[in-house]
C-alpha cells in the first residue's frame, strides 16, 4: 500500500451470515464489537426460528436509538422469510455491504469467532491481497485445522496450524484461501467478478467463489498467524486410499447432498469433465471401500445427477 493509499480512510464491514445459533452469534456480535477499525457488521439472518431474529432487532433498535456511538461498529440486521442457505446469505450480505460503501467486507458464519487480533493481523497484508482469510483452528484444539488446506500445485494437504506455518513463505500461503471464514474481499474485487451463487444453498459456493475470483487473476492467500476458532464440522478430510487422498464426508444428509452436487459442478466448470469424472469415481471407492454406506452412496449420485443438470431445487427436500 502507497502512502497516498494508507492515508485514505476505507470502510470495514463485517457481514454474518447465521441460523438458529443465537448463544453463538451473541459471542460472535460481542467479539466484533470489540474490533477497531469495523465501522458496521451486518448481520443476515436466515429465517431462524430460535429467537434470533427478536434479539437482532433489539440490538439494531438500541444502536439506532443512540446519537453516536462512542466506540465500536454499529449492527445493522435483516430477517429473510425463509432460509436461504450460507450461499443466499452471502450473495445478500455482500450486496448489502457495497450498497453501505463498504471499501472492503469480512464474511463469516455465525459459529467461527475471531481472535481479537484477527483483523489486524489479516490487514497487515492489505494492498497486496484481494480475497484473503485467516486460519481455521478447532475450538477444542486450537492446533488443528478445522478445514486441512490442500497446498497449492499438488495433492498434499496439512492438518495441523503447525504444518500450516512450515508451508507459508512470508506468513502465507498463496493461491488458497478457506472462504466466508473470516475472509476479507475488497470491494473492488466483488464489482469485478460478482456476488456468491445463491442456488448453490450450502457448501461449495465459497469453493466457486474463490475459484472465480482466482480465474479472474485476484490475488488469494491464507495468513497462518492469523486465527478464527470453529467447532468441528464432521469428518473433514477423512483419509482413504492409505492416506494418499481424502473425502469430505459429513453426518449430514442435507449436507452431503449439496456438497455431491455442488462440488460436481464446480469441478466441471472450472477444471473440466476428466476432474468432475475423477470426483464420481472417488465417491464410489469411498462409500464402497473405505466407508461402506450405499444409502449415501445412492443420496450422492442422485446429487451429482442433479448437478449434471443444473437442478438446484433438491436439497429443498432435506430442509
């Protein structure tokens, strides 16, 4: 960054996607409200029905009711009728933060919480980053990853904040990026390649997201020292074939669903049919070999048959 640049002032907005986890997102709101430097958080509430949106509004109306505020963002808040998924979510919520001028946005569920220092650390790399993110460590192990990081120009993929910090060159690591887990996008970057593919519901819209932005030629980087504390999310990862890949299975059918057809289509769009045909043959050997359960195996190519066909409507039945 010039120092003509560092000298104009950019708004920071924070934008939460959450549903149904209200004892989180009060711990997410109170951490953010800590945050120098935030001017806003907006915060997208998908229709939940464990009082959510009640207490998003009360918060709103206080920080409305006050002249000024002495310190701290304000939080702006918006109730959808019906739940649109992490993708509806941030597809609104980046819209919404450039229509409040945002210079640059920080997208995160409700369930990750940001160290302190976060922001600051990831800001130190503002300038020579467009999409860039922090580490995702376990809430009850702070040296796992939540989400392993598949190192760029192979199949290698580190588990551990530990083997994270030995790949980074200068405190990152180039070309990956774990999205709307404490990202920061700038602005700009979102006129130039659009907003997150609302259809897409859940899982592998990040995914998309940032391979759109990598085709587009911005610049993406994880910040290993930078952190942002995450419960477990299933079995991420899982190992198969000896060690020498892995598959993101979860518990969820919901979940497994939209990631089937999802993954399907963005390997298809971005790398090509050879990649998407490799990904059907991967979860045949797994739900056949590693981890045998034809019911998920039949949910998975169901979904990738939907993917095939640019249906995504499907997942509406596990809702």
């Amino acid at each position: 960054m010039t120092p003509q640049e560092a000298a104009v002032p950019r708004r920071i907005v924070a934008v939460v996607v959450t549903f149904n986890r209200l004892a989180l997102l009060r711990n997410l709101v109170a951490r953010l409200r800590e945050v120098d430097g935030l001017a806003e958080v907006l915060v997208l509430d998908n229709a939940s029905t464990d009082g959510t949106g009640a207490w998003l509004a009360e918060v709103a109306r206080a920080d409305g009711a006050q002249t000024a505020r002495t310190s701290g963002p304000v939080l702006l808040a918006r109730t959808a009728s019906t739940n649109r998924g992490g993708a509806g979510g941030f597809h609104d919520g980046l819209a919404w933060a450039l229509e409040r001028d945002a210079d640059l946005v920080w997208l995160m569920d409700d369930d990750g919480l940001p160290d302190p220092d976060c922001l600051d650390r990831l800001l130190a790399h503002e300038g020579s980053l467009d999409f860039w993110g922090p580490a995702v460590v376990a809430d009850d192990d702070p040296g796992r990853l939540v989400f392993p990081i598949r190192l760029p120009g192979g199949s290698r993929v580190v588990h551990t904040v530990r083997d994270a910090e030995a790949a980074a060159t200068d405190g990152v690591i180039r070309d990956v990026v774990i999205p709307f887990n404490g990202v920061l996008v700038t602005a700009d970057l979102v006129r130039r390649v659009g907003l997150p593919r609302e259809e897409f519901f859940i899982w592998g819209d990040d995914v998309e997201y940032l391979m759109r932005a990598r085709a587009a030629g911005a610049r993406c980087a994880t910040v290993v020292d930078a952190r942002v504390v995450h419960p477990a999310v299933g079995d991420l990862g899982s190992p198969m074939l000896g060690g020498r890949s892995t598959y993101n299975h979860s518990p969820s059918d919901l979940k497994a669903y939209c990631m089937a057809r999802n993954n399907l289509v963005n390997l298809r769009d971005y790398r090509g049919w050879p990649f998407a045909l490799a990904f059907v043959a991967k979860t045949l050997w797994f739900y056949l070999v590693t981890r045998r359960d034809p019911a998920r195996l039949r949910l998975s190519l169901a979904a990738m048959r939907d993917g095939v066909r640019d249906d995504f409507t499907g997942h509406r039945r596990f809702l």
